[in-house]
C-alpha cells in the first residue's frame, strides 16, 4: 500500500467516476484502475462496486476512506512543517441534529481554516444516520442528544459501532414558537398549554421510532402533527401555523432570525447534547478545531 494509491482512491470518491478522477490526478484510466484493483487485492477488500454510471464507495469501503483520509492528512501537515509546502484541499464532514450552534461552529471553521480551496460538508440529517456516518467514517464527528428515554437505545448502538459519546453541555427541555404565537409571551408552558396547537417534529425516515426522535416527550399523544425534514421547513411553519416543537432552547438569532423565541418547557426531563466520535480514529486536525469552535458556542449555555 502506498500514499499514491491512497490519494488515487481518495479523488476517484471524490469524483465519483474514474475518469474525471484520472484526468485530476494526470494519469491514465488503466493505470489507475489497475492501481485500485491492486489495492483491494492487497487489503482483501472491495473499495468501489462498479456500475454504468460510474463507481459507488462501499460498505467496507468508505471504513477504509476514513482511515485513508486521515493518513493524508497527517502526511499533508509533515510535508507543511518540514518541506515549506502548501498546503492542499481540506476536507471534513460533519453529522448533526439541527441544532444552531453546530452551523455556528462549521461557520467558524471555514472562516479560519477554509484557506483557498476546501471541501466541507454538514449534515443535518437523521439521528440513525448520524451514528451511520461517523461508523463508517463517512464523518469525523456526529452530534446528538441522549436523555433517560432513549439513552439505553442509543448507547447500545454507539457501542456496537465502536463509537462514543462526549457530552458538551445539559439542558432542560424548551419549545420554539413564533414571536407571535400566544405561548411566546409566557414565563413557561405546560405541556397542557400545548394541546391546541400543532406539534412539529423531524421525521427520521425508516427509524421513525421514539427512540430516534430528535425532540423529547415524542410518546406523547397529539391531535395536531406535522414532521419535516429541514429547520428552515420547520421554523417557517412554526410562525405560519402557530407550531411548536420542544428542544433544547439554543437558538441563534443571527441565524434564524427574531422571529422565533424559546420558552422553557414546564417537564421533568433533559437533554445531554454531545459528540459522537470513532473509538478507532481519533478526530483530526480539522476535527478537533471544529470541537473546540462547538465548546465556544456552548459552553457558556446553563439552562438547567
């Protein structure tokens, strides 16, 4: 295995195709070809399933990225110290519940650490595919909540992964309504306050069950429901509709604007928001920037 047949498979996923891989790396598809095949040989693994329209990174596959992607960074930051040389594009990801302080801390990572040429990615997305990503290393870091409802659930499947939590920061449970929605102007809700109102939630695809859910007292039984798939859907219906959802209470005016207000929720619960991280393969450099850029934006949180 060499660092050259690394950065081969590295830009063919990238790129998605070999071709336009071999036309960035300047050599010839058969070369590179024969250079991947001798490569899973060698690891006893299949990297790309082929396919009529390209190749497809697989299971096994994107395990091994991550760790290829980790290798070259720790090559690229040897070369920057010792030989004077630039340093090349950046790559991270990251997979995240919505929550505004991870597009907060993304966004300082770009401004400081983007440079001239970078390929970041978040993903607010699912809490099953947020373990997902970080299992198969196709993030660095996942972000997530754990209470005393699903905290059994997803432990076991954060062990099971080798993966682990670290907490960031404990908060007790809040809604978010429109400004003008009659609830905004109370000190604190019952969830008795909540009834005639619609409830809004993030739907969670095949794992749609109550341990998955990204809000809190998710059994309970409402008359009004309406899941979404992205935070600008859900804040648009919230002041549109009068809705609610139950989080955590962070909000970002700069982001989302004034337009929506966090009122505590009268329940005894909480909600422990932390970092899931591979037990195998530690955060990067760009990782490790964006924990520390995450610990900026919460550590001065106290809601309990």
């Amino acid at each position: 295995m060499t660092l050259q047949q690394l950065k081969y498979v590295t830009s063919i996923a990238e790129k998605g195709t070999i071709s336009e891989a071999a036309k960035e790396l300047f050599v010839s598809q058969p070369s590179l070809t024969n250079a991947v095949r001798e490569l899973e040989k060698e690891m006893h693994i299949t990297i790309f399933e082929r396919t009529n329209k390209g190749v497809i990174v697989s299971k096994e596959g994107e395990v091994f990225l991550g760790y290829a992607r980790q290798v070259l960074e720790q090559v690229n930051l040897l070369e920057e110290k010792f030989l004077d040389k630039e340093e090349g594009k950046q790559q991270f990801c990251v997979s995240t519940q919505h929550y505004s302080f991870a597009v907060n801390a993304f966004v300082d990572l770009i401004k400081e650490y983007g440079k001239d040429e970078y390929d970041f990615s978040i993903r607010e997305t699912q809490t099953h595919e947020i373990i997902e990503d970080v299992a198969s290393m196709k993030s660095e870091i996942g972000i997530l909540y754990l209470n005393d409802f699903n905290e059994a659930i997803l432990c076991k499947m954060i062990k099971a992964n080798n993966l682990e939590f670290t907490e960031l920061f404990v908060a007790k449970p809040h809604i978010f309504v429109g400004i003008k929605n009659p609830l905004a102007k109370k000190k604190s809700v019952t969830i008795e306050d909540l009834t005639p109102y619609p409830y809004l939630s993030f739907e969670q695809g095949e794992y749609n069950s109550f341990y998955y859910s990204e809000e809190i007292f998710s059994t309970i039984e409402r008359k009004k429901n309406i899941r979404v798939r992205d935070r600008a859907t859900l804040f648009n219906l919230l002041i549109g509709l009068n809705g609610y959802t139950v989080s955590t209470g962070v909000i970002d005016e700069e982001l989302n604007g004034k337009d929506i207000v966090a009122v505590p929720l009268a329940a005894e619960s909480y909600m422990r928001v932390g970092i899931v991280t591979h037990k195998k393969v530690p955060p990067g450099r760009l990782g490790k920037i964006y924990i520390n850029a995450l610990r900026k934006y919460t550590q001065k949180i106290s809601l309990l």
